[in-house]
C-alpha cells in the first residue's frame, strides 16, 4: 500500500515568470534579436518584465550619454581602449546605431560631463551584452 501521491499545481496557479520558454525561437536568432534591440531576445522568449527592463535601462543609459555629449568610438580605433571602447559603444546595438543622429553637435570631452557622458555610452552596451547572454542562457535553457 505504497502509494505515491503526485501534487500538480493547476495551470491558474502558475505565475507569469514560470511560463517556459517559446519553443520555435532557436538561440542565434535570439541573441541576434536581443543585440540589435536591447530586450528584444527576451521578448520573444515571452520574458516581458526582462525586455522592459533592459529597454529602458539600455536606452536610458545610451542616450544619457549622448546628451551630455560623450564621445563614441569609431570601429578603426587606433589602440587598444579605442577598440575596447568601440566594441564597449557597439554592444548596445540599435542605439549605437542612432548615434550619428545625437551625436551631431560632437562630443564634448572637454567638460566632465562629456567624460561622464562616455562612460554612460559604454555602460549601456556592457548592459545590453549582459542581456544578450541572459537571453541565450535562457534559449538554450541553461537557466529559467
């Protein structure tokens, strides 16, 4: 009389962060997705909260930095933190992109805010690189 009893939790019951992953999203189009548009790759594995957090964390940052003015580096950096900073500029993807459009008056270094300002720029794309990897764990269900 060994009877084993399994305890299903009713589908009302499941939060919205237990929901698995979308099943016909493959990894490389995810991080592709998530890396030209921060918080895209976890919107398409239907992680809303993550996706708003990164946008908005991802935008806030980059265009902080442009506002005041801090510098963005070009791909053919002449040394090494030119080319650190380079790809630092170029993780945060779209708005790397957009940034000849905030860029138009030219960086401003010669102030601290436009130093500030290039280090916000940096930051923004270390955050999205960040995302990228979070939403490739979770595509390849390395992690919830």
């Amino acid at each position: 009389m060994n009877e084993s009893i399994a305890h299903e939790t009713p589908a009302s019951e499941t939060s919205l962060t237990e929901l698995p992953a979308k099943q016909d999203s493959t990894p490389i189009f995810v991080v592709l997705a998530a890396w030209i548009v921060p918080g895209m790759g976890h919107l398409l594995l239907r992680r809303w909260g993550r996706a708003i957090v990164f946008f908005i964390a991802v935008g806030g940052l980059a265009i902080t930095g442009y506002f005041l003015r801090g510098n963005i580096f070009a791909p053919r950096g002449g040394d090494a933190f030119g080319a650190l900073g380079f790809l630092a500029d170029a993780g945060s993807g779209l708005f790397y992109f957009c940034a000849r459009f905030f860029e138009a008056a030219g960086p401003d270094v010669s102030r601290a805010a436009g130093d500030y300002g290039t280090r916000f720029i940096a930051a923004a794309g270390v955050v999205n690189l960040i995302s990228v990897c979070d939403a490739y764990e979770i595509a390849t269900r390395r992690r919830n």
